[in-house]
C-alpha cells in the first residue's frame, strides 16, 4: 500500500523525522528560510499532513488547493497562523505543543525582565564600545528586580511558571487574567486584578496573551500611560497584541522605563524599525522556546500527532 505524505516545512529534530517515517513519506524542506509560498502551496496539494511553523499561514487559499490534507500539526503553542473554522469545516485535524515549551518561555521572559530592568545589553555595549572609563555610583543604574511588583497579563501554564520564579525573587505577583488561578494563587500568592490596576501598581510587565481578536492591540496609549515612570514592559507573547507606535512614544517620552521584546508585528522585525533604535530597548529574534532540548520535543510531539492521525487515531494535543 502507498505510503500517505508529509511536508516538514522546515529541519527539524532528527527523532521526530524518524517517527514520521514509520508512518509516511516524508519531505523536509531544509532550508533556514521558510519555504516559498508558491512552493508550499505546490506540495500541499499531495500531502496528507504538515508538521508547520508559525511561518506558514494555512488559510482558505492553501486549504483549497489541500485535497488530501488530514492533519495540521502546529510547531508551537499558538495557532495565529491557522484558520481553525476552514480546517474544522474540511474535518482536518489540527494539533499545538503545550506545556513542552512553558519553563523555556518562561526562563527567556525572565531574562529579559532582569536583561531590561539591570540594562545588561547597554552595559555590555558600553564596555565593548571601549567607554568605561571608571566606576560611577550611578553609572548604568538600573531597577531592583528582587521584591519588585511584577505584573502577569495572561496567567496561562508560561504565567504560572513565571510567577513561581518571581517567587523565589521575593516579588510581590499581581496578575490578569479571564479567569481565577486558585492554584496559582496558592502556590506563588499571586493576587487577581483589573488590567488598570495590574499597570498602575506594577514595575514590571509581562504580557503573555495568545493573539485573538479580544487581544490584538490591547496594549496602546492609554494603557501604557497607566504605567509607572520607573516600570518595565516585557512581551513574549504575539507582536499583535501591542501598538508599537504607542510603545515607542511611551519609550521616548519616558512614560515607561524601558521595553524587553522578543516578538515583533512584522518577523523579522526591519532593522530600522524605530524601537530598535532606543537604548532601552532589549530586542531578541523570537527565542521564547529555543531551547535544543525544547524544540527537539516540540517537534516530536508535533510528529507523534501527525502520525496517531495517519493510523486512525486521535492526535494527542488536538485543537
């Protein structure tokens, strides 16, 4: 019996190719850029599953041409990317990473919270650029982290695993979400809040939403002039949820402190874009979950999914 296929559209983990062979025949497209539209809508066409990236929109154009697509399987936690609706109405199954990816997140965020508030990247940039002339009391001066007040917006697993390191820095944890956290509460003395609330009172912001249309744009003008003077934006989440326009004003006029992003509306991010020109901007390519451990299991799961759908069964984290 012919074997069904499956695209890769990118290199992945070797293990994860190897479990899709056991079910399929399989095509990886190997080079770093994303594969070429108009390519992938060529081999869409005879595939009967792909293990995709964020990279790839898999929309009603790419799905009209998908005649024996089964199985969508997703390289991450958010699914921005898909059309849900078009996949369900066509009964083609699509599948995420949770929880693998949720303490790598949740490290690189706070990273950044400690790169942006101690202005390590400046810092290095000013040793590096030969400018260090003598010590300062108040040279590259930055903000306590330790029993700072750290606000949480959206207290999912990476929200939860976020506020049990700021637990161990002593921080006050304020945190907004659609719903009560008990268990989170308990175990980090996280406290519920109004949005307004969580921004006036926090030094440090860290957003965390999945990009919906409840929460595209939903951190402009008016609610970074809730912030402190002294506070820290931090997004690990989607580039749409915030106004870079408002961000970037509320940088330049000091309206906040200083800005840690790792995503962008626009990936790759233009390097004129004008928030990478302030010196209290730390910027970083979207490495949330780029861990070789993290990804290499992102890609299995990715794969297991796929090939439980091949043989008939039902993928393990469906959509």
């Amino acid at each position: 019996m012919k074997k069904p296929k499956v695209l890769v559209t990118r290199q992945v983990a070797n293990e994860a190719v190897s479990l899709l062979e056991t079910a399929a025949d399989v095509e990886v497209w190997m080079q770093d850029e994303p594969i070429p539209r108009e390519l992938l809508l060529e081999k869409i066409e005879s595939s009967d599953g792909i293990l995709a990236m964020l990279t790839e929109r898999i929309d009603e154009e790419l799905l009209a041409r998908a005649k024996r697509l089964r199985v969508v399987a997703n390289m991450a936690v958010g699914y921005d990317n898909i059309d849900l609706a078009a996949c369900k109405m066509r009964d083609i199954w699509v599948t995420n990473t949770p929880d693998v990816l949720t303490e790598a997140t949740a490290d690189l965020a706070f990273a950044l919270m400690m790169a942006t508030g101690r202005r390590l990247m400046e810092a290095n940039r000013f040793l590096l650029n030969g400018e260090w002339k003598s010590w300062s009391p108040s040279l590259l001066a930055g903000q306590n982290v330790y029993g700072a007040t750290l606000g949480i917006i959206g207290m999912g697993r990476i929200g939860e695993a976020v506020a049990r390191r700021a637990k161990g820095f002593g921080m006050r944890i304020l945190y907004h979400n659609r719903s009560q956290k008990q268990q989170a509460e308990a175990e980090t003395g996280a406290e519920l809040v109004s949005l307004e609330a969580l921004l006036r009172e926090s030094d440090y912001v860290v957003l965390l939403t999945p990009l919906t249309a409840e929460t595209r744009l939903m951190m402009g003008e008016k609610q970074f002039s809730w912030m402190k003077p002294t506070s820290v934006f931090i997004n690990v989440s989607r580039g749409g949820t915030v106004d870079e326009s408002a961000l970037y004003q509320a940088l330049v006029s000091n309206q906040i402190w200083a800005a840690g992003l790792d995503v962008f509306q626009q990936e790759p991010v233009p390097v004129d874009h004008p928030l990478l020109s302030l010196p209290n901007v730390v910027a970083l390519p979207h490495i949330g979950s780029a861990t070789e451990q993290t990804r290499a299991e992102m890609a299995r799961m990715a794969a297991a999914n796929i090939v439980a759908v091949l043989e008939g069964k039902r993928p393990l984290t469906a959509l």
